[in-house]
C-alpha cells in the first residue's frame, strides 16, 4: 500500500529487513540513460569530457615549490627586508609598541596580527601550490570519503507517485486494484525480477491493443505475482551465476577499465550488453582458454533465458555436448543430436511446407561452405527442389535422409516410382522437375554428388532416431520462436565432427530465414553459438545482415577468424555490429579487426634533444662540469605537436598487449548508436 515502505519490519523488529526489501530496493536502484555497453544499474554518469588532471609529481613538486616560496617571503618581511615595518601600521594603530612591551593586550594583539597576516600569506601560497587539489587527491580522509560516496546503500523511498513499486502505470490508467494486488505481493516477497519484467512486458501489450485490459486484472486479480507465466511454469533460473537486470534488459559482463584508449565516459564504468546490442548480432574471437565461453556465451545464453521466462525473447543456444553452456534445466527443450537419450528432434526442413524454401535451407547447410558449389549459384537448391517439391506433393512430407540420399543418387527404382505416382496423380509440372533432375545426373557441374557426399553424413545409425519426417513425431522447429522458448542444441562434435558442421550451418540458415518472416516483432529472438567455425559461408553473412530489422540477432564465437574463408571475414566483420577480441589473438585476426575498426586522428608530440654548444667561456667551465658530474653533455629539448591519423588498436597490440581475461569490444544499438573499441577487463 502507499503508506507501506522497505523499513517496516512483520514482526516489529528494526534489524530484520522485510521479505520483499531486497526487491524493492532493486526496483528504486537509479537507472539513469547511458552509453551503449554501460551497465545502468545504479550508474553514476561521468562527464563526457575529461577534466585535466595535472601530474602527481608536478602537484607535489609545486606544492613544496609554493611552501618554499612562502617561507621565503615571510622571513624577509618579518625581519624587515621588503621595505621596512610598514605592513604594522594598522596594529601599531590599535596596540603602540610600548602597550606591546608592557600590557598583555597589545602582546595578544600583535601575535593575533601576526597570525593574520600568516594566515593570509598561507592562502596565497596554497592557492599559488594547489594544496586543496593535493589534498583531495592524497588525504587519507579524501580516500575514505570517496570509498564510502561510492559504497552501495539501498536507495531512500522515492514519493509514492514516483515510486515504481506502487506501479504508477497502472494507477495513471485506473487499474488500482491490480496495482495494490502486485504492492502487497511485493512487500510480501512473492514478486521478483523475472515477474516484475513479465509483468511490465504483458501491460505493454495491454498499450498495444494486443491483451484485452479485462484480461490482464483479472489474471493480475486472481494470480498476483504468477500471473502470465511462462508455459514451462518456471519464474527463475535455479541458479544465475552474474548479475542481470531485468528491467533495463542487461547482463553485466565485466567493467572497462580506467585507461586512456578508453573515453572517459567509460572508464571504471560496468560493462553490460541487452537486446539493443545483441539484435545487431556479435562476433566474438578468442583462442581457447581466453574465455569466450565462461565470461561472455554463457552469461549471454542464461541472459536470454531470465528474458524468456519474462515473455521477452526467444533463444536457441547451439554448442557440443559438455561445453558448459548452463544448466540443462535452464532450457524448455534440449536437443541431443546422435545421443540415443535425447527426447527431442530436430526438424530438417525448419518447419517449412515450401520446397523452394526448404532446398534452400538444406543445399546451405550441406554445401554452403563449398567454394565449387556456391561459384555454381543457386543449383544446389535448384537440384535439392526437384527432387523434395515432387516427392511432397507425392506423400504429403518431404523425404527422410535415407530417401532423398537415394532420389540424389539417381537409384532407378525410387525414380521410376516417383515418377509414376506424379503421373497418376496429374502433377505434370513436378513430373518435368524429375525429368529434368534424371537428365542432368552425371553433367559435368552436376551438384548432385556434392550433396550426395555430405547426406551420407546424416546417414549415419547414430541419426537414424532423428530428422523424422514421418509426421509420427513433432520435431522443433524455428517457426516456434514465434514464442519465448528456450532451446538448447547439443552437436555430436567428437563423436561425428564433419556432420557437426553440417548441422551447425543447418541451424543457422534455418534461424537467419524464420525469424525474419515471423508475425510479432517484438519477441527478440537470438541464436548463440559457441563454436561457429566452419559455419560462416557467403549466405550466412547476407542473412546476418538482414536480422536486425527483425528483431533478431546471433552471436558466434570463434577461436580464430582463420575458420573464415578469407574474403568472408570483412563482411562478417561488417555485418556485426558488435565485434569482441579477447585476450591471446593472433595477429592476423588482429589485422582484421584494425581494419575493421578504422583509424582517428591523435595528438603526437615529438621531443627532440639537442646539444647546447656554448660560446662563453664562463658557459663553457660550467657545461664541462656538468659534463664531468652527471655523464652526459647539456642538452635542450624541443617539442613540435602535430596530428596523425592512427589505427584505433593496432594488430601488435590486440596480439600481444591485452592482459588475460581481458577484451576489445566495439558495439552498435540497433537506432545507430556507437561505441568505439573498449578496453573491458571481463573478471570484474
């Protein structure tokens, strides 16, 4: 209720917080706008100009410099050396010296003037040294003082029609009464973040026109915080190893550091992503051991899970048995490839009825990354429909993979049989398409034994379970992102490391083409996938390129951009909008994002030492003493400053200057927003 706050306690106990404290101070933590890639949460904007800061050792030097200056000038007019007694005039106004020598009045008098006069020589020279500045700098006190300003404290109860745990929204609206309910379930401990984010996302639809406002209070009403659950029932992950905000979308990841590559805006500022970044999709190299998967594609994936069970994305998450990804039961459905266990399949035509489309998807995936095969254009897909839109309109499901292996192979007796079941069904124009397939078997050119070469990796008895296309079954398919789902996808990558690949370029053309023809925009939908080497091929890039008008966006990690072809890693490159290069690159990959990067104009001083020849003899006895104590001749220098046009980080010092469990990243919002490349330090 209004008059209700985080300091009550049930039981009348001061020391014992509420139930729902934490979460309300959570929810009334300042989230003020930022940077792309600064963590909001409780941020404390810097100005985006840095202050000039003079050099410790010149404050010093100074300081000590002014003390001796003002030491010096107050000897010289106590004893009388700067024109005499006349700075006592005033005193000896009020006490003669002889009222000095006899009363203790004129002595207090004349001490208190001298202290005066002392005190105002101390200002002058404090003022002239920068001792105010020292001290803030070096004081024990200043260090305390700022350690505690900077110190986390529960953030002071806002004004109730400011405060966003009573809901303001609603009550703007007229919905009291769902906001007293979601007030009490607050204080009472029963809504959390995830409930909170999937809350405020269903009274965004209610703006949108999407949910009747009657169905929201009575789900509200009878429900409380469990209100619009997640179809798996699930509101939290049962465990979360960093720390996410739900409300403004972010997964902290580390922190940028305090150098001078780095803007000042952001230095000692959190280092976080949301979906405004991921939707304009994220390339991440790194070598094993610098920590792709730990610091950054688990934190992601488990990011983009709290968002699912919010309503708020749909995340498919694709890596090889054992890699750490998160616990199995973050995810609504896992997917075992060749794992005779695994409950779930995968559908190998993406949910499609098209033949069209699912040629497409399938010649992708089997000889996508074949250079003889894309110089050929479009006929692997071409030689793939031929074959799958004639044997669907037969049967009514496109074929198994032992079967279209054989229709690939030219097996007479599946083709005639084909071909006499479209003429007794009246399908002509299917009939010419297997005609045309059996004149063009064994051309020079033919793709036919390309896809026939990389099927037969698919069939294989440890995939015999999977790829049902029986209709018995209900294998996943990415027309399900449509919801907020959370799947995860295990490749067989030691056990079959060549189909491993193949699937891997499957699931990426089938994501890069539903998504984009999905009916609600809103629902972010991401891929993530931890090993994309092998996976990048010429249409992969284009599809790439068209997700962030989608909503949508992927994440590839990969151990060296060398698992590119060559003149795909400037496109890839350019068609991310997020580029991380984590500690242990090589220089080649280094080059690569250089010239990604582009370059900018720096200021270069160049000093310059030059001999000092001296023509006077007394200057000449003193350079050769000078000469003879320190060892080296007098010397003048000369400073010229000038601009250049420099790399933002060069390939030597992505290779070999970044510390362990560090990262250079560079982001993109999905409205244009950019941050140049930043030294982040992913540990903190």
């Amino acid at each position: 209720m209004p008059g209700r706050g985080p300091g009550a306690s049930p039981g009348g106990s001061v020391s014992e917080r509420p139930p729902g404290a934490d979460f309300l101070d959570w929810l009334r933590t300042p989230r003020p706008p930022a940077l792309p890639g600064i963590w909001r949460f409780g941020h404390r904007p810097r100005p985006e100009a840095e202050p000039e800061q003079t050099p410790g050792r010149q404050l010093v030097s100074g300081a000590l410099i002014a003390l001796l200056v003002g030491w010096l000038f107050w000897s010289l007019l106590y004893n009388g050396f700067l024109w005499g007694d006349w700075w006592l005039l005033p005193v000896r106004a009020l006490a003669p010296t002889s009222l000095k020598e006899s009363t203790t009045w004129g002595t207090a008098t004349f001490y208190l003037y001298y202290a005066l006069v002392i005190i105002l020589v101390a200002a002058a020279v404090g003022r002239l040294g920068r001792w105010p500045e020292l001290w803030r700098r070096y004081s024990p006190w200043s260090r305390t003082r700022r350690e505690a300003s900077t110190a986390a404290s529960p953030p002071p109860a806002p004004a109730p029609q400011e405060d966003p745990a009573q809901w303001p929204e609603l009550r703007a609206a007229g919905e009291h009464a769902a906001a007293d309910r979601l007030v009490d379930e607050a204080y009472a401990g029963r809504l959390r973040d995830v409930d909170h984010a999937r809350l405020v996302r269903a009274w965004r639809s209610v703006q949108s026109g999407q949910l009747p406002v009657e169905t929201f209070r009575h789900d509200v009403l009878r429900d409380g915080a469990a209100a619009f659950p997640h179809p798996s029932g699930r509101r939290d992950l049962p465990a979360r190893s960093v720390p996410h905000d739900l409300a403004t979308g972010q997964v902290r990841l580390g922190a940028t550091l305090d150098d001078a590559r780095n803007p000042y805006a952001y230095r000692t500022a959190g280092f976080a992503l949301g979906s405004e970044l991921l939707a304009t999709s994220l390339v991440a190299v790194g070598p094993a051991g610098s920590g792709k998967t730990g610091a950054l594609v688990r934190p992601v994936a488990e990011a983009l899970c709290l968002q699912a069970l919010a309503g708020r994305a749909a995340v498919v998450v694709v890596g090889a048995e054992g890699a750490g990804l998160g616990r199995t039961d973050n995810y609504d459905i896992v997917i075992r490839l060749g794992h005779p266990d695994s409950v779930y399949d995968l559908d190998l035509y993406g949910g499609t009825r098209d033949a069209e489309e699912a040629a497409t998807f399938l010649a992708e995936a089997l000889v996508g990354d074949l250079p003889q095969a894309s110089g050929s254009g479009r006929r692997p897909s071409t030689v793939l429909a031929q074959l799958l839109g004639p044997f669907r309109a037969v049967h009514g499901r496109f074929p198994s993979v032992a079967e279209l292996r054989l229709l690939l192979d030219g097996s007479p007796k599946h083709l005639a049989a084909l071909r006499s079941a479209l003429a007794a069904g009246g399908h002509s124009a299917l009939l010419r398409d297997v005609e045309s397939r059996e004149r063009q078997a064994g051309q020079p050119g033919d793709a036919a034994p390309l896809l026939v070469d990389r099927l037969a990796l698919l069939d294989r008895p440890a995939f015999a379970d999977f790829f049902d296309t029986s209709g018995e079954g209900a294998p996943f398919s990415f027309r399900a992102l449509d919801h907020p789902v959370r799947v995860r996808i295990e490749l067989p990558a030691r056990s079959h490391p060549n189909a491993a690949l193949v699937l891997a370029r499957l699931v990426l053309a089938q994501f890069t083409g539903s998504v984009v023809v999905r009916g609600d925009l809103s629902l972010f939908a991401c891929l993530v996938l931890d090993d994309a080497a092998g996976v990048v091929t010429a249409e992969s890039v284009r599809g790439i390129q068209s997700l962030r008008s989608a909503h949508a966006g992927v994440v590839l990690a990969l151990r060296t951009l060398d698992d590119v072809p060559r003149e795909l890693r400037g496109p890839l490159l350019g068609a991310a909008g997020c580029r991380m290069a984590l500690s242990g690159v090589a220089p080649r990959d280094g080059q690569d994002f250089a010239a990604a990067w582009g370059t900018e104009w720096r200021e270069i001083r160049d000093i310059t030492d030059r001999q000092i020849v001296a023509d006077e003899p007394l200057t000449k006895v003193s350079h050769f003493l000078r000469k003879a104590i320190t060892g080296k001749a007098p010397t003048a220098q000369s400073v010229t400053v000038r601009q250049v046009e420099r790399e933002r980080w060069s390939a030597s010092e992505l290779a070999h200057a970044l510390p362990p469990g560090h990262a250079v990243v560079s982001l993109t919002t999905v409205r244009g927003e950019h941050a140049p490349p930043l030294l982040v330090d992913l540990r903190r």
